[in-house]
C-alpha cells in the first residue's frame, strides 16, 4: 500500500471542518484514500455514485438521500448529482458538526462556482494528483519548504553523473497513475493511456457539460500537449483548433475542470514593469504528456523537440504536487519579461516571499541558465529567497549568493 502524503491534511480537515472533498482526477486513488480515511474515523457508510442504484436515488430525491445517512458518509463521485450540494449545505446549517461528509469528486469544483458556492465555509477542499515521484519510492519529499528554509545549499555530490539519466526519464514517461506504473510493457500503457483520455472526454466532460457534440476535444487535447509549458494564445489556438475562440476558451477550461491540463498564472509584482501575463499550460501528468506527444521509450527521446517541455512540464506537477502537503502552501506561477527574461516556476508564500525555479533538461548547467533567476530577483530583492536550476547532473552546485543547481533526481 503507497501511503499518499496528503493523507494526514485529510484527517486534520476532518476534525474541524463538516464537509471534505478529495477533488482529482480519475485513476488517482480518491476512493481508495476516502476509503482509508473514513476506516480510521470509525463506522462510516460509502456510497458510489458510479452504481446506478445509488445514482438514481440521489438524482430523484436530494434531499432524502442526504437525510437518509447519519455519522460519517463518503459519497464517491459527487459530481455525478451537482444538486446533492445543496442538501448537504441544508444538512450542515441543522447540524454543523466536524466530519460529516466526506466526498471525492472528478471535476474541479471551484471552476463550477453554482457549486463551490454553496458550501462556502463549510468545506474544505483537497487536490489528490496523480501519484509524485516520491510517494512512489515511500519518500514523499518535502523540496518545496526545503526551498523556503535554507537547507538547500548543502552542495556535494550526490549520484553518478549521468546525462539524461534513463532511471529519471523513465519516471517522466511513466508519469503518476498507478494502473500505468504496474504495466511493464510499453504497449499496454499506451492502450491504457489511450482509453483513459477516451473516458474523460466522454463521460467526465459530459457531466461537467451536460451537453454533447465535443468531438473536437481529442484534437485540442493534443495542441495543448504539443505546447506544453508555452504561454497560452487563444487566438493561435483558435486557428489550430479551428474553433471560434469563445467555444475554444470554453473547451480548455472544461479540459481544467476535468484535470486533464492546468493553467499556470504568470507572476508580477504589480510594479509597472512590462511582463507577460498570459498563462502558460501545463498538463497534469508527465507520462499523459508524454503520450500525446508521442514519446514512447527513454531510447526514442534523443534531439526529440518536445525534450525541454517535458522536463519542466514534470518539474511543474512534482512541484504542485509537493505544494498539497507542504506546510507553508505557497502559490505556483511562472515569470517573463516582454524582453525574453524567464523564470519557469515562481512560488510566493503567504508573506511574499519568493523563490524561482528553472527546469533544465541536461546534465550541465552553465551561468546564464540563471539569467531569467537573476532578473526576478533584480525586480524584487528584498523579497527573493532562492533560485534553483533542477537539473539531470548529480550534484548541488552553487552559482551565486542564493543561487543553485540542484539534480532533480535528488528531489522529485
């Protein structure tokens, strides 16, 4: 059993908060864990509204459904029946105790605000993405905070230098789903991969929706794969698509809400500077990633193009992942100037204390890797912490006051 580290945030929410979602998307475990969680709680009833008994019932009468429980009840799926927030907001104003429901759900709620709303200070909401790295190996890896406390700049060595080291682009092309990682054969993770997205664009996306004629979905879900980690224009997509931008915005916001790609917001200081100030997007899992892209095996990634998006696209979820646990929460965005200074991640705690992050996919790291690093800190000095440039090489190495080069396969 993989213990997923956001499991003891879930318990503590428990204790204080009457209603907790375990929002994800599908395949990473949310009814397993929910399962975990109500176990150690006590007596609790599960119900799936994935059986059809069970859908019915909630769908025809809210309200008794939710009045027909008493303790604990895990509600997997909660999307499924949108009108069950509303008997559970009812619920809670007659009897606000901790720990009532605990609900999972395959759509982002907070981009469905009727629903979000609704239990306004009521719930608390937990993000569970696709395995880390690190929960994989038992080590679920605390980088995030490291980055804010100092400890980093130990430097030494750490690993055997080895450029694109096969054992860390394996685990970029596996990704973060369980049911991928126990397949050895390379062919059966694609066909997996293959119905999986068939599945969420089909049925997830629907009931988000509730409409049909979303075939263009597939051919959109591949651009944005092709541009990952690229600042988002509508209007290029438009014409890649072929779509009018108000339904191609629309489309990318349910392939959000579906957790299929994410939108990373760019950062800036309010300071009148010229910055760029278009999301960038990413996709949630680097072996989903990978697929639509079409990189199979670590032995077909060499001068592939996609090289360098991959790797931060990567770097990106490991480190939004970590962010679910990590005490200190900061915020996830990425940086540029209209003059081409970058900064991949930039994460800002609740002080504003800053810390960026550089992606490089190669074994050496050279001084201006951290141009776009120093730019960042020249526009807010007094509240940059630390630049890092994750790297394939194997040891910590330092480039400047606050400035490092950190293997990634030593943190995600």
């Amino acid at each position: 059993m993989i213990i997923r580290a956001i499991e003891a945030s879930i318990h503590e929410a428990m204790n204080d908060t009457p209603v907790v979602l375990i929002n994800g998307a599908r395949q990473t475990g949310k009814s397993t864990l929910a399962r975990r969680v109500a176990e150690r709680a006590g007596s609790a009833r599960y119900v799936s509204l994935d059986e059809s008994s069970a859908l019915t019932s909630a769908q025809s009468d809210p309200g008794g459904f939710i009045d027909g429980f008493s303790g604990l009840v895990v509600i997997d799926e909660i999307q499924r029946v949108p009108d069950l927030f509303r008997a559970i907001k009812a619920a809670v104003d007659r009897n606000r105790a901790p720990g009532r429901f605990l609900l999972t759900g395959s759509a982002d709620i907070m981009m469905l605000p009727r629903l979000s709303e609704s239990l306004a200070g009521r719930m608390e909401i937990m993000t569970l993405w696709p395995f880390s790295q690190g929960e994989l190996r038992g080590l679920p890896g605390h980088f995030v905070d490291t980055l804010f406390d100092g400890s980093i700049g130990v430097a030494g060595r750490v690993a055997e230098p080895v450029p694109r080291d096969p054992e860390v682009w394996g685990r970029i092309l596996m990704g973060g789903y369980l049911e991928v990682v126990a397949r050895t054969s390379e062919a059966r993770r694609r066909a997996w991969f293959d119905a999986y997205v068939t599945t969420v664009l089909q049925r997830e996306i629907r009931d988000i929706a509730n409409i049909d004629g979303l075939q263009e979905l597939p051919r959109l879900l591949a651009i944005l794969a092709a541009r990952m980690t690229q600042t988002v224009n509508y209007a290029s997509l438009a014409r890649s698509a072929g779509l009018p931008q108000t339904t191609l915005k629309r489309y990318v916001r349910l392939l959000e809400a579906s957790f299929l790609v994410q939108l990373l917001p760019a950062w800036s200081a309010n300071l009148g500077k010229r910055l760029v100030t278009a999301p960038k997007v990413i996709l949630v899992d680097s072996g989903l990633a990978a697929h639509l892209v079409g990189l199979r095996s670590v032995d077909a990634l060499r001068d592939q193009p996609h090289i360098g998006p991959l790797f931060e696209n990567y770097v990106a979820m490991e480190i939004r992942k970590q962010i679910t646990w990590s005490s200190l929460k900061p915020k996830l965005f990425h940086f540029r100037t209209s003059d081409g200074q970058e900064v991949d991640l930039v994460l800002e705690d609740a002080s504003g204390r800053l810390v960026g992050i550089e992606s490089k996919a190669s074994a050496t790291v050279l001084r201006r890797d951290f141009n776009g690093l120093a730019a960042l800190k020249a526009l807010a000095p007094e509240r940059f912490v630390r630049g890092v440039v994750l790297y394939t090489g194997s040891e910590v190495v330092p480039f400047g006051r606050d400035l490092y080069a950190v293997p990634v396969g030593r943190e995600l």
